[in-house]
C-alpha cells in the first residue's frame, strides 16, 4: 500500500505559538488586498486544466516563454507530485540533495522511486557541486530535483553549477530532467538583483514554484509547473486532470490581481527581508559564543547551529517554556544541532523580541549543560 511518510514538520500548520520563528515565508497578504469589485461576477464553474489563461500569460511574461508552456497547479508540491508520479513512479530512479524540504522526498517515495541522496553540510555552507551531482548519476536516472534557493538554508546554486549539471546529465542521462524548485527565487534582499529563472537552461530543465513564499498568499494554493518539453506539459495537463479537474477558478483569478500589483509587492516585501535579515546578522554576532550560521542568499529562513557549550534538549525545553517556535533541522535530515530560523514573518519589532527569547534560551540550555 503506497503511502506518505509523517514528518513533524506538520506541527507548523498548528496552533502559533507568541514568536513564531519556524516559519519559511513573509508576511501574509490579506484578501482585501486582491479584492476588485468584478471579481463578485465571477461563475463558480470549473476552470481549465491548463489554469486561467490570464494567469498562465502572466506567469509566461516574467519567465521568458509561452502561456501554452505553462500548467498552474494546486500549489508548488502539487507540481512536484504530478512530475515525479509521471517520470518516476515505480522505481524510478530520483538524485536529490538533504537537508530537504520533507513533502518532496515524501512524494518521490510515495510512489516508489529510487531515490538517492546527495548529503550536503552546514560547514561546507550548503554549496552544491556539479561533482557531487556526476557521483550520483547512472544511466537509469529519470529525474534530478534540486531547489534553488534551498529549503531550508536559503543558499542559492550557482547558475554556473547548473549549467554544468546540464552538461553532465546529457552525458550519463540525456533523457532525465532537470526539476529547479524556485520557490524563493524573487525573495530577494533589498536591491539585490533577482536571479534570472533556470528554465532556459535546457529542454529537459523544468520549473516550478507558487505564490506561497515570494508573495505570502500561501492561502490562494496556486503553483506552477514550466517547461518547453511539449510531450511533459501535455502529461502534466492530463494528470492535473486526473487528480483535481482544475484548480480553483476563485484564487487563480485572484492570482492574476495579485501578478497586477507584484512590483509593488515585492519591493515591500524586499524592504521587510533586507531589515529582518540584518536583524538576524546582528543577533547572531551578538551571540556568537552560542550560535553560528550559514547566511542565506535570499528567501525568508536561513539555518542556525548550537555550539557544543549548548544543551540541545534543554534548548528545545526552553524555547517551548518561552514559546518560541524553530524548525528542526532533523525534519530536513540536517544534524539535530540545526534548526531552521524563519526571519521573514514576524514584523520587525517582534522578530526582536522573539530573537531576545532565543537568546534567553540559549543561556538557560548552556546553565543546564555546565
């Protein structure tokens, strides 16, 4: 009996707890922000499963290619779900890298793949190499998932490593693809540039993503799936089909109010990352001696480790007196020292005093361990 693996990361959908720092995105978008007065006229019919062509046009304007290229999705790991269930079910073989965002190693196994792990460290900075892809690599490779920036570190793989990847991959496996989450790929800092989209990098590169961590409206459940392999989209569209009919005609209408506004909203939200990041900088100098960190390249999350002076258990008791929420790094298959500290959601003045509380944390854990 197929089924999906359970994961404490569920226990983020529950009830919040004061400082909630385990969080991976910004701050929500409220429905009055998308709220036009046509959308009372719109039908409660069932869309397409292609998705609103409005929003599909969209989505192919900001990524280089054409609507009939694109297949909305009931968010990001619907899309993941449907291209592992189509190129790797039933013992398919899948490379990825750990630490992981859980739901997607869940959904390759859930339908049997052989999936093979590439480890990548906190000391080595999450940095990905075209060598460590190459040494997991056979002929019988069907799939290559990898996300950019990562979940849960925010640490970007170079264009350059990517490209590279390609190459390689049309040596040894000329026929898998190439799957790029790019979920926080728009989460820029401030000025910072946003990275160009890695769909161009190849017929067999795919894409997906959604609204849930760039635009904080995770509540609309709209993904996307992009790739210029017309046999894939074609199988994506009759397996959405399959599974859901369509999306949700009220939040993909949604979406394209939302696309209307997104410069404006991803300036604001730019601004609030590059002020809570720096926030994030000065705790961890404060805290040195306890702490240390990999700084993310973009996205609202980075991965923080306890040093050897800090009991890990008495911090996780701590935190919990406190009410302080992290992400655990084991959820990820990262060592239990790390945790996901989730930077973007609270507003600035809380974030300080949810990062005070950790602090007091971190003193109660190291009194405990001496």
């Amino acid at each position: 009996m197929a089924t999906f693996l359970r994961n404490d990361i569920a226990s983020l959908t529950e009830v919040k707890p004061t400082y909630d720092l385990g969080e991976s995105y910004g701050p929500d978008l409220r429905l009055a922000d998308l709220l036009t007065p046509e959308l009372g006229d719109l039908d409660l019919s069932y869309g397409t499963a292609y998705g609103d062509p409005r929003l599909r046009t969209a989505l192919a304007e900001r990524h280089g290619v054409r609507p009939d290229q694109v297949v909305t999705t009931v968010g990001g790991m619907h899309a993941i779900f449907l291209l592992a269930y189509l190129v790797a079910d039933g013992g398919g073989q899948v490379v990825t890298t750990e630490p992981l965002f859980p739901l997607a190693r869940n959904c390759y196994e859930s339908v049997g793949a052989d999936v093979r792990v590439i480890p990548l460290s906190f000391d080595d900075g999450y940095q990905l190499t075209v060598e460590h892809v190459r040494a997991h690599l056979t002929p019988e490779t069907k799939l290559v998932s990898l996300a950019t920036p990562q979940n849960p570190s925010g640490v970007e793989v170079s264009r350059e490593t990517l490209q590279q990847i390609v190459a390689v991959m049309s040596e040894i496996c000329p026929d898998a693809y190439l799957m790029i989450d790019e979920t926080y790929r728009t989460a820029a800092y401030g000025d910072d540039p946003i990275v160009g989209t890695a769909v161009h990098l190849g017929p067999k590169v795919v894409v997906v993503s959604s609204l849930s961590k760039c635009h904080g409206a995770a509540a609309l459940r709209v993904g996307w799936l992009i790739s210029t392999d017309a046999e894939l989209v074609d199988q994506v569209v009759t397996a959405k089909f399959n599974t859901v009919v369509s999306g949700s005609p009220v939040t993909e209408a949604l979406a394209v109010q939302l696309f209307e506004q997104e410069d404006e909203i991803l300036e604001v939200r730019r601004r609030w990352l590059a002020d809570s990041l720096a926030t994030t900088d000065e705790w961890i100098r404060a805290n040195h001696e306890l702490v240390e960190w990999v700084r993310p390249d973009a996205g609202a999350l980075c991965c923080i480790r306890l040093k050897s002076a800090v009991s890990v258990d008495r911090f996780r008791e701590a935190t919990a007196e406190l009410s302080v929420r992290l992400a655990d790094g084991d959820w990820f298959g990262d060592e239990s020292r790390v945790f996901r500290l989730g930077f973007g959601f609270l507003p600035l003045v809380e974030l300080k005093a949810g990062l005070d509380a950790l602090a007091t944390a971190l003193r109660k854990a190291v009194d405990a361990s001496d």
